[in-house]
C-alpha cells in the first residue's frame, strides 16, 4: 500500500483507527456489511470535501470505523469479506 494512502486515511481515521486496521482483521468485527458499504460510498462521494469525509467517520461506532478504513484500504479484499458476512448474517439470522 503506498505511503500516500496511508497518510490519507491517519488523517480521515486518526492514527488509532488506522493502526486497529492493521492488526484487526474484518471477520473480526462485529459490523454490518451493508452499514460499511454506504459508508465507503459516501466517503467517497465527498472525495472533495474532506471536513465532511471526517463528520461521517466520526459518526461511525469503532468497528464500523475500522471496517471502513479496511474497505477503503484494500477495497478488493474487504468488498469479499463482506460478502462472507452478508452470507453468514442471512443464513445464521
């Protein structure tokens, strides 16, 4: 992942967020699937509009944040991940 992404997300997520990510992986999280994905659209309609870019993530409970920064850091492995979860939710209740 490049230097410049990460410094994005420490500034939009705050370095906590950003180093839960890391080390957390998103079956771990306790989120849901559709709430992450609204939010990752969202993030990224207000590409320009960081300030709220921000009041959106700080509005978001902390794994919901967590799973974001994930998503948006590697949006091809995250998107499969929840998939898995939105399968599981849907059969297991």
């Amino acid at each position: 992942m490049s230097a410049n992404v990460d410094s994005e997300l420490i500034g939009l997520f705050g370095r906590w967020t950003f180093a839960t990510a890391q080390v957390k992986r998103l079956e771990e999280l306790k989120v849901d699937p559709d709430v992450v994905n609204a939010a990752a659209r969202e993030v990224i309609a207000l590409r320009d509009d960081p300030e709220r870019q921000r009041a959106l993530v700080n509005a978001l409970d902390e794994n919901t944040a967590v799973a974001l920064c994930l998503w948006l850091r590697d949006p091809a492995n995250a998107s499969g991940l929840l998939e898995q979860a939105r399968g599981k939710r849907r059969k297991g209740g």
